[in-house]
C-alpha cells in the first residue's frame, strides 16, 4: 500500500505541490496559479491535479502538510477582525505609544501604522496583579460584567484580546476575564495574552495577542473549511499547519493561535534548504530565496535554521519564536528608476504579478531586474516548460530611457540594474551573517525561488563566498521543506534571576513545571512519532542590560536536566562572545526565560527519484553578457538532462520546469549524488 506526504506552499503567484512516497521515496511535484481570493480552491484543485498527474490514491495520503500566506496577507492588506482590547486601568494607550520609535528614523512624517483595534475599542478594567504576582487590586465579578456589557453594546466586535499587566506571571485575572466573554458571548473569539506570549515587555506581549485575536475569525474559518474540503479529496490525511518557528502544529492549534504562521512559507524555505544541504553534507548554507517581489535570506548552522524571538510584519511588532528570515524588496519585479540625486535605484517598487515585468507581455512598461536579465541573454526567451515566452524588445523598450538618462549603453544600464539588485541582496546576508558574528565566507549559498539561480553567483562574489548548491527543485522548496518538518511546540516560562548555585531554585521549579507540559504535549500529539526530542535553552543577559541573548543548553531524546549555575554561566559567556567578540567573565548574569522546544519526528522517507542518464548535450547557444567586456558564446543545459557526476565548465545557462541557473565563466558546476548542483567559483 502507497504512503503519501503532501506539501503544499500557497504563494501569491502560484500554489506549488511536492509530493513524496514514503515507502519507495519517489518524490514529484506540481505548480498551478494561485486563487488569492480564495486560497482554498487552489489547494483543492492543485491536489486532485497532483493526484491524476502521478497516479496517486489519494486514500493513500496520509499526511498533508500546509504552509498558509492568509495570516501575513490579512496583516498586509489589514482584512481581519474587528477587534477590541482588555487591559489594566491606566494602559489603554500601550499599543499606541509602543517603544516610541519612529518607523523611519530620518522621516519625520512617517507615522506607525494605527493600532488594529481603535481606542474605542479598548476598554479598562479595575484589576492590579504585582511584579512578583501578587494581587494588588483584586478583579471584581462587577468589573467583568461591566467590560462584558461594553462589548455587547458594539455589536461589530469579533474577537477580543486580553492584556493585563504582569499576567504573565499570574494568569488568573485573564482566565477569569476569557471565560466569563466565552460565557456570555460564545461567538466572540478570545485571545489570551499570557497563553499566546507568556514573556515579559508589555507592548510586545501586548501587540501580539491583539494580533492573534485580529487574525482568529478569518483564519480559523479558512482552516475549518479547508480541512473539511481537503478531507473529500484525501480522506485519510492528517493535516498539519506549518509554524514560524518551522515546524507543524495540528489545525486545532492554528486556530487557536494563527499568529503562529504569520511567516509560514518562507520559513518552510528555510526548512527544506536546511534538508537540501544535508543531504549533500553540507551543514553551513546561508539562503537566497529570491522571488518577484522581494528576496529572503536565512543562516543556516550545522543544519538548524537560525531563530528570532521578535519580528516586525508590515509594521506590527510579534514576539513568538520564529526562524529567523531577513527580507529586502528585490526581485526579479523590482523596478528600477532614476532618482532625484540623477542616481538610479532599483525597488522595493515592484511591477509584481500584474502587470509584471515588460518582457513578460501582459502589460507591464517600467524596467524591471527580469527585463535586464533578458537583455543580458540570462533568462532565456522560451522558459523551461513551455509556459511563458519572453520579449526581448519590450524590455529593451522598458530599459531604454533609463540608458538614454544615464548616457550608456542597453547593456550597461541592464548590468548596472542587477549591479544594484545584487547590492540589496547582499545587505540582506549581511544582517543575519557578518553582523550576527558569522563570516559567510565560510558557508555556502544556496539559492531557491524563481530568480535564486540567476544571482546567486554575483551574491557569492561580492560576499567573497566561493561555493553555492542548487536544490534538485528550487522553485518549489518551500513545498519540499513542508513534507519535511515535524511536530513541534515551544513552552517558554518567565524566571528572571541571578545565575548563582544558591539562586537556582526558582529557576529550576520553573523547569519542572514546563518539562511536565512538555511530557503532556508528547503524550497527546506525538504517539506515533518515529523519534523525539526536547531542547533546552535560557534568555539570558549581565546583570542590568536590557535586552537577553538566547543561549541552547542542552537536548535530549526523551528528556533533558537543568544545568548547574556555572554551566549556565559558561554557555552565556561563549554565546555573548561569539555575538560580540568580547566577554566579561566576572560580570554578573541572569536569566530572563527557560524555554523547551519539543520535537516529534515525522515519517518523510528519502527522496528517489529517477535520476538522468546519458551524456548531456547543449539545448541551444546564446550570448550572455556576464561583465562590461562584452557577450560570450553560451550553451543552455536542460537540467533534466544532467545526471549524477556531471561536471559543466562556465560560461553555462542551465534551466528547469521551476527556475533558471547562471554559471558565469570562472565557475564549474557539478551535479552531486544527491542530485544538487555545487558551483564551484574561482574567485570569491
């Protein structure tokens, strides 16, 4: 009997599928156009398509696994809930004042967005928890039945979140609060703030359980009704929603906590890139995850994706843990211009989908990365895959002016525009590499998305990098990474204290009580797990900083112990030096957080596909522009066509079904046993 897992990676774009048989291995895939006014109907009709394409049962499925844009879009697009806020007396205003930060530092007429829930949305109540717990002013039955009545009065009201200060150390005011609105309105949704970031800093906390409540009704009718119409198609599949964090969370979860996959996709990028290199040995990747609109970039160390515990979505601050991914607005639809200063800029404005770039014929005029790209002879004039032709004179058309402004040539204008886009992307590595302590020239660059291939080799050398691995399918590893992930669910406590053998009673009792969860959340979700694991980690910091590092302990397959005192405090020095090249090992630390993160393996199966064979022979010559010194003579390799041991001196254009690949003249690619591509270059 056949056992499928499904992956299914909803873009703005295209809807894409990856398909793996656990018992044999044979992996396929499939793409189909968006619906982004109703995200299920691609997913439905994506599915049976998979399943009539590759001959799949579709009983035969039994896990389905969902990476979702409907929480980032509804924040984008501010489509959600009309929400309302519970919080202390006296702190109305907390979401509004926030860290009193401009959203740009040198403009001072932008303004932060607008809370999501206006101010005669926020109600106080009478209630005072102290900083150690204690109930300074007691929450009165009367007081709750008052906030009760204001929400009944506006009728308009969806969903409601719960923030009371210092709740995160004694919930029992907002459990009160939540069950008595549960009571009394059961058609309003409730977010708890001490249930969805139990951590200390009122406006993050704060900011992010109204962000849940905003997001609850929308998402939670999306997933019901998608589970339900999955159910039709694939009767026998699980289905797993992908987190931030990179794992999977059942539906039940999702709907209870969709502030959880505000960056889903992406961080199933990171995922299935972390599954690519290992499966070719390589442990340091560093992502280039390049799209129409924007690029996303992710350090990947010994395998594990970097992780950030607070993140800032199209201005709305989140603090949960999640992989940590950098954007930048440049991809292939970035549209290049001259500015004021008579320099030319290239994004974050994007052409997008529609229009989209010039030489895609549907519209489109402004010059565009992709435009330059088809001058330069990289993108080739007929896609792999038959779908889209390429005009090369509307995008000579679109790049004109610019070259006309600036007194150059076509081709110099087109490689000054991927000159800058390659500028962006690199700023983007910068963050989450050399500024985060890692020399990049020490990873390798794995480049995925539509147009990761075409730059990836000018990334490389402007980082001084010299080695990049292409994935077998890059423009669907983000559908890849989901059929990889596992269960997975993060316990945090608060526990701040000095780190010192005769203080660590508390902080151990802290431990104890989230490893009991920990055990509970296994017993539950995780029976049929094929493995286990539990990592241990602290938010640490010296004694009167502001601001902790996050610093992993210790792991375990069945459980882990709480270090000793001087073990905790050599594991923060060598994370603090590693951060900041400098330590002070006399210095006084303490804990801020205990976190658990537990993990419960997935049946994947190893990929098998049926590999090429035979000797691969160019498809067709063009000229390519690589540098100012003029065009080369250029074969174009069918990726299909390249088995196992494949060795291609540069210059070369390899293309495939999802993306295209650019081996500029002082570059060697081979194909490896695994069927990635390494690139190897001269000079980094």
């Amino acid at each position: 009997m056949e056992n499928w897992i499904v992956g299914c990676d909803v873009g703005g774009t295209f809807t894409d599928f990856c398909a793996r048989e656990i018992t044999t291995g044979r992996t396929v895939i499939h793409k189909r156009p968006s619906t982004p006014e109703d995200p299920s109907r691609a997913v439905l009709n994506g599915l049976r398509e998979l399943a009539e394409l590759h001959s799949i049962d579709p009983a035969s499925i039994e896990r389905f696994a969902h990476g979702t844009t409907v929480a980032t879009n509804a924040l984008l697009q501010r489509r959600g809930a009309k929400v309302a806020v519970i919080t202390t007396r006296g702190f109305r205003d907390l979401l509004e004042i926030g860290r009193q930060a401009r959203p740009l530092i040198y403009d001072l007429q932008a303004d932060s967005p607008a809370p999501l829930a206006g101010r005669q949305h926020r109600f106080e109540i009478e209630e005072r928890i102290g900083p150690k717990g204690e109930i300074i002013r007691p929450l009165t039955d009367e007081a709750i039945a008052a906030v009760i009545d204001q929400i009944r009065a506006q009728p308009e009201i969806e969903a409601v979140a719960i923030c009371l200060i210092f709740s995160f150390i004694n919930p029992e005011h907002e459990r009160r609060i939540a069950d008595a609105i549960s009571t009394a309105l059961p058609h309003v949704f409730v977010s708890v703030s001490s249930e969805v970031q139990p951590e200390f800093r009122e406006f993050e906390r704060f900011s992010t359980a109204l962000i849940n409540a905003f997001l609850q009704p929308e998402v939670s009718r999306y997933m019901a009704r998608l589970e339900s119409e999955v159910k039709t198609v694939a009767p026998e599949a699980e289905f797993g929603i992908f987190q931030s964090s990179g794992g999977l969370m059942n539906v039940g979860r999702a709907r209870e906590f969709p502030v959880r996959t505000a960056l889903s996709g992406p961080a199933a990028g990171a995922v299935g890139a972390a599954g690519s290199g290992t499966s070719s040995g390589i442990g340091g990747v560093i992502t280039l995850d390049i799209g129409g609109t924007s690029t996303d970039v992710c350090l990947i160390r010994e395998g594990k994706t970097g992780m950030a515990n607070t993140r800032d979505i199209s201005g709305f601050r989140i603090r949960l843990p999640m992989v940590d991914i950098h954007t930048v607005g440049a991809g292939g639809g970035s549209i290049a211009q001259i500015g004021a200063d008579g320099l030319m800029k290239v994004g974050p404005e994007s052409a997008g989908a529609v229009p989209g770039p010039a030489c895609y014929a549907k519209g489109g005029t402004l010059p565009t990365v992709s435009d330059a790209n088809v001058i330069l002879g990289r993108l080739p004039i007929q896609l792999a895959g038959g779908g889209l032709t390429i005009d090369r004179d509307l995008a000579v058309r679109a790049v004109t002016p610019i070259a006309q402004k600036l007194g150059i040539s076509i081709e110099e204008a087109a490689l000054g525009i991927i000159d800058i886009a390659t500028a962006n992307m690199t700023r983007a590595i910068r963050v989450v590499s050399i500024e985060r302590g890692y020399d990049p020239r020490k990873f390798t660059l794995m480049p995925f998305g539509g147009a990761g291939g075409l730059h990836a080799a000018d990334v490389a050398k402007s980082l001084g990098m010299t080695r990049i691995i292409v994935p077998r399918a890059p423009g669907i590893l983000c559908a890849e990474g989901l059929i990889l992930a596992d269960l997975q669910e993060d316990f945090v406590a608060n526990c701040r204290g000095i780190v010192a053998e005769d203080q660590m009673d508390k902080l151990r009792a802290e431990f104890d009580g989230l490893l009991e969860k920990a055990r509970e959340w296994l017993a539950q979700e995780a029976q049929d797990a094929a493995a286990q694991s539990i990592t241990l980690g602290f938010d640490m910091r010296y004694f009167g900083q502001n601001y902790e590092l996050a610093v992993e302990v210790a792991s375990g397959a069945d459980t882990v112990a709480c270090p000793d005192a001087a073990t905790l405090k050599e594991a923060f020095l060598a994370e603090y030096r590693r951060n900041y090249g400098h330590c002070d090992p006399e210095g006084t630390v303490e804990t801020v957080n205990v976190r658990l993160r537990v993990t419960a393996q997935l049946a994947q199966g190893e990929a098998n596909g049926a590999p090429p064979a035979g000797t691969p022979e160019p498809a067709d010559h063009v000229r390519v522009w690589f540098d100012k010194s003029g065009p080369l003579d250029t074969p174009i390799y069918a990726r299909g066509t390249l088995p196992s041991g494949t060795a291609i001196a540069g210059p070369a254009i390899i293309t495939q079904l999802d993306s295209t690949t650019v081996v500029p003249p002082d570059a060697e690619i081979r194909v490896d046993h695994a069927l990635n591509m390494i690139m190897e270059l001269a000079n980094g």
